[in-house]
C-alpha cells in the first residue's frame, strides 16, 4: 500500500535488525487518515468472504481493526491481555508467547461474543513471529468459528510468521512487507502478497 509504504519510509525508525519503531503514525501517535486507508484496503480484500467480525489484540492492533470493522460494517472485537473485572463469564483463552519480549501472556476473549456462525477477519499492526496471530485463530476454533483471513499492517518478512500462518493455509495479507532492517535501513517488497 503507497501511502503505508512511504510513511514507513519517512517516519519509521530502525532500532535493531529485528525492530521498527512505527511511533508517529501507529502505535504510539496514530494517523487517523491512513488508518482510514488501511480500513478501506483490508475490506477490499476480504469483503468476498462475508466477515461477520473483525477480531484484534490489544492494543496497538486496535487503530487499523477498527477501521476496517467500519468499512466491513461489523464489530470489532478485541481480545484482551489480562482479564478485565467485568469479564466475569466463560472465556476462550490462549496463551502467547513473544519470542521479542521473551514472555508468556495470556489472551481473553468472552464466549458471548464469538460463536460458530462468526466470519472471523484478524487484524494487527504487526507479524513478527506469528504467535499473536496464531493465539487469536486459536480463540476462534475454540468458538467453532471459522477464520476468514488475516489482515497485517506490517510483516517483517524475514521473521517466521508469515510463512508459518500461511503454511497453516490461512489467506495472510500484509500492507508492506519488509524484507530486512539490516545496517539501519528499512528494505522493502513492495508489493501486497495474498
Ligand atoms: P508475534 O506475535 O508475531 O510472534 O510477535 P512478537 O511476539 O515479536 O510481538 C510482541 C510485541 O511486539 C507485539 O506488540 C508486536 O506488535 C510488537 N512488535 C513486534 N515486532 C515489532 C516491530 O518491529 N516494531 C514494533 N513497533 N512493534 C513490534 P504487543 O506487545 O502485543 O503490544 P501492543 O503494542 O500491541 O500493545
Ligand atoms: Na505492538
Ligand atoms: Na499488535
């Protein structure tokens, strides 16, 4: 996607070979016009597939899931990382673990929100290694729902998570895909792989 692509190239910084700090227009500071791009592109490509809910992972995942739930005109759903007082029924649950952060969290969605009539489309703001995703289908195969596509922002290609989600044969789609960060400089295959 042009407009992603060259905010990434203008305004994302290189922290290491393994991170890019996208803080002035996604997870930190948001750009609500681009976000309103990302929306319109995600419903484009999964409209076909009557989405019934857009399914994401607090928080950053959050601005582009929204969006697009707008577009598709279904809800958002977001999945939590501690559980809220207020989520006092059954919940699907998952753990995650993040190879970057070197941690395990568990994630929480509520039984009364996703059944197996949903049309799930998964949304975040980043792949790395794939385990957020991965614990968000997850979620959706406990509610016997069924996973539509999965919708990313930005994919460090060279990490494992693409490839592994799709060899699982899920639809991966990804804004901008990034093929390395070596030497401080964002390398890019630009176009959009299904
Ligand atoms: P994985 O789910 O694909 O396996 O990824 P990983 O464990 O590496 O991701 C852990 C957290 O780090 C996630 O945010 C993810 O969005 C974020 N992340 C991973 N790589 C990058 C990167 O290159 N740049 C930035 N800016 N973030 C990255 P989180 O902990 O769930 O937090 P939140 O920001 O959604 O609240
Ligand atoms: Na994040
Ligand atoms: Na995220």
């Amino acid at each position: 996607m042009r407009e992603l692509i060259e905010k990434i190239m203008e305004e994302g910084e290189v922290l290491s070979e393994h991170v890019l700090k996208v803080d002035r227009f996604l997870n930190h500071q948001v750009d609500p016009q681009l976000m309103k791009k990302i929306g319109e592109h995600f419903a484009d490509e999964f409209r076909h597939e009557r989405i019934t809910k857009v399914l994401t992972l607090e928080s950053s995942g959050i601005s582009p899931a929204l969006m697009t739930a707008y577009e598709l005109n279904v809800p958002l759903l977001v999945a939590r990382k501690r559980k809220p007082v207020t989520l006092s029924e059954n919940t699907y649950k998952a753990s995650v673990y993040s190879f970057t952060k070197r941690e395990e969290t568990e994630i929480f969605v509520s039984q009364t929100l996703l059944d197996c009539e949903d049309r799930v489309l998964i949304i975040d703001d980043f792949l790395a290694n794939g385990q957020a995703a991965l614990g968000l289908t997850d979620i959706v195969a406990q509610a016997k729902a069924h996973v539509a596509g999965i919708g990313i922002v930005i994919e460090k290609a060279f990490q494992g998570g693409g490839q592994l989600l799709r060899s699982r044969g899920y639809r991966v789609v990804s804004l901008a895909r990034i093929a390395s960060l070596q030497d401080g400089t964002v390398k890019l295959i630009e176009e959009v792989m299904c």
